[in-house]
C-alpha cells in the first residue's frame, strides 16, 4: 500500500452484536493482491482466500501458549498492509495496537463497550492519556442487530406520545441526513410498522439487520484524547461527535424503524 498514515479501526458492541462480521466485510473490501493481509484471531470464524489467518490460544493462562499482543509483535516483522486482531482484551494487545497503527500499517480489531464514545472512556481506562492512540485513532464504529420485518407487514397510526418521541429522538441530526429522510418519510406525519405472523415466519421478522453509529475521529475529539478524557467523558465526546454530524445508535434505529426496515419495539428492545 502507498498510503502509509496511522490508522486504527475499531468495531464495539456486546457479545453477539456482529462485531465480527462487520471486520470480516471490510477484510473483504480490502483483500486485493496489492495489499497483504494478515489476521490473528481466537477462533478463526471464516476462512477467506487470498489472506493469512493465524489462529491464537488465549484460553490457556497456565500454560501461556500465546495471545493477541505476542503474535501481533511476531506478525508486524512480516510487514504487512493490513492486521486484522479479533479482539483488544488487554493493556498489552491495545498498546501493541496503537503501535502498529502509528507505524504506518491499518490495523482493525474489536472492543467490548456499548457505544462509540464509551470505547474511549474504556480505553482511556485501560491504557491512560496517551498521545499516541490519538494520532492512531481513525474511525469507531458501534453496532447492534435488530430483527428485519418480513415484507407481510402492516403499517399502522403511532399515538400521540410516540410520535412525540421519535420526533425527539430526530431532534439534532444534520440537515443532509435529515434531508435524505424526506424524500422516503414524511416526518411530520409518519406511519410505523408492526409485524405480522405468517406460516414461514411465525414471529413476522425474517434475519437481521446491523445498526451502526460511526464516530469519525475529528480533531475536536483528538483533543479530549491528548488532554484529559477522564474528566471530559463519554458524554462530551458524544455531543462533539454529533455537532461534528454523528447519528447515533439510537438514531440511526429510529431511522430504520420509520422506513419499516424493523420495528419501534425492536429498537428499543436491542438498543
């Protein structure tokens, strides 16, 4: 790869949020021949041709067999392009990390908080105030799956007290993205949807879909990370990234439920 700045993806959710499938899809995107990839993962959960996947044991404490940071050291001397962790668990892989960004190599991994500026608050716990990690920090993607509505839906007149809060929920997002919303939704006078059973889908819904709040690394929130975090939290991080056009969790929910794409209830159940 030409481009050779610091960058440091990172995926957050709970267990069973899709982190996983989200690094496996930008794995994807990026495997060309120009680029040499190379995963550490515990297990490896897909095999992907044209990439080098290596397996890592951190099950075994007695027996120290190996973990995310030794074998991201052994990995780093093969100079690779892209180094895909599965999962930063520890002071030693997340400091292995921002290294490995900040040498010029496009490290992606995943991170156990439920929101994207929550996984600074964590990390700046783990690791302290560290100047580096904010050069090395690009993107925070958080994420949830919802159930998706079977095309046999219904849609149906919210009351009063609903419509009251989805259009608070709206309240603060950019006009771009507000904009992109009128054209399939009449905010102002919207309908929501409800599933409804059938003999293939029983419950209505039919797989799932992923909810995604992507906080851009800008350089209003590079300086809480370089001064003092602690002190600025989580939700003065939140409130920087959405004036700087983030939609939250929540949000981008609300969003989906409006286009039918899921249901109110099922936002508010996962998220």
């Amino acid at each position: 790869m030409s481009d050779r700045r610091p960058i440091l993806i990172v995926i957050v959710g709970p267990t069973g949020s899709g982190k996983s499938t989200t690094l496996y899809s930008i794995i994807n995107a990026l495997n060309t021949t120009e680029r040499k990839i190379i995963t550490l993962e515990d297990p490896i959960e897909y095999g992907i041709t044209g990439i080098s996947q290596i397996p890592v044991n951190t099950t075994n404490d007695q027996k120290q067999l190996e973990n995310f940071a030794d074998g991201l050291r052994s990995v780093l001397r093969l100079d690779p392009d892209v180094v895909m962790i599965g999962e930063i668990r520890d002071i030693d892989t997340a400091r292995t990390a921002i290294q490995a960004s900040i040498t010029g190599h496009l490290v992606l991994s995943s991170f156990h908080a439920n929101t994207a500026a929550a996984a600074f608050s964590r990390m700046v716990d783990m690791i302290g105030i560290n100047p580096i990690f904010s050069s090395a920090i690009r993107l925070v993607i958080a994420q949830r799956l919802v159930r998706r509505l079977d095309a046999n839906k219904t849609a149906y007149e919210p009351d009063a007290a609903t419509k009251n809060y989805v259009k608070s929920i709206l309240q603060g997002i950019p006009e771009n993205a507000l904009a992109t919303l009128r054209q399939s939704v009449d905010i102002d006078n919207f309908k929501l949807y409800k599933p409804v059973a059938s003999e293939e889908n029983p419950f209505g819904y039919k797989g799932r879909m992923a909810i995604m709040e992507q906080m851009v690394v800008t350089p209003d929130i590079q300086a809480y990370l370089r001064g003092d975090a602690i002190n600025a939290g989580a939700e003065i991080i939140e409130q920087t990234a959405r004036d700087n056009g983030m939609l939250t969790l929540l949000q981008k929910g609300v969003i989906a439920a409006l286009r039918g794409e899921t249901t109110l209830q099922e936002v508010n159940r996962v998220i």
